[in-house]
C-alpha cells in the first residue's frame, strides 16, 4: 500500500490525520494523550495482547465491531477497532470525535 499524501485535518481537537491513496482516504486517529495501548487478537479483553501501542500513537481504523465493554478516556464503549489483520484497540481509547460507529462493522 503506498500513500500518495497525508494532510493534518483540523477538527479543532487535533485528533485526525487523512492519508490519501488513489481515490480513497485512509483516517487516522489519536489515541488518548499518555495512554500506552493494548492491541489485542479478538474483539474484548480477553483475548491476548499482541503489542503495545506507545503513548501518542494514531492508529488507522478499518471496520469496528462490537466486543467486551471497557470504561476509558473517551467514555464507555463495547465498540472494538480493527487497526490491523487480527489486531484489535477498545475505541474507548481512541479519539474519533463520536461515542459509536464510524466505519463499517467487521464481517
């Protein structure tokens, strides 16, 4: 995958960055200020850690589906986000500006 262009959008909360390849725009989000992320296999905490997101990560959003309900910065959500192949992030954690879905649901 190769970007042609990232361009900073301003929302007014610093928290979205546009990446665009082709016709289509990738987004990027922040994760909450100070926070070192789990990402994990599955949809819910009790799946395994698969890395740690180190604080001040963005993270690209490709689906979101619904998993284990978990109390963050950004409230209290069961809404989970796929940032890569089996890689998944509570969105609790990650400042996308609405408290439900933004991105087509996981099949």
């Amino acid at each position: 995958m190769s970007v042609d262009r990232v361009e900073e959008v301003d929302g007014g909360d610093g928290g979205e960055t546009v990446a665009t390849m082709g016709a289509s725009a990738l987004r990027y989000y922040s994760v909450a200020p100070g926070v070192r992320l789990n990402v994990r296999s599955g949809p819910g905490t009790g799946y395994t850690v698969v890395r740690v997101l180190p604080e001040g990560a963005r993270v690209a959003i490709f689906c979101q589906t619904p998993g284990t309900t978990v109390s963050g910065p950004y409230g209290t959500s069961n809404i989970w986000d796929n940032i890569d192949n089996g890689e998944y992030v509570s969105d609790s954690y990650v400042n996308t500006g609405s408290d439900g879905y933004i991105r087509p649901r996981c099949s």
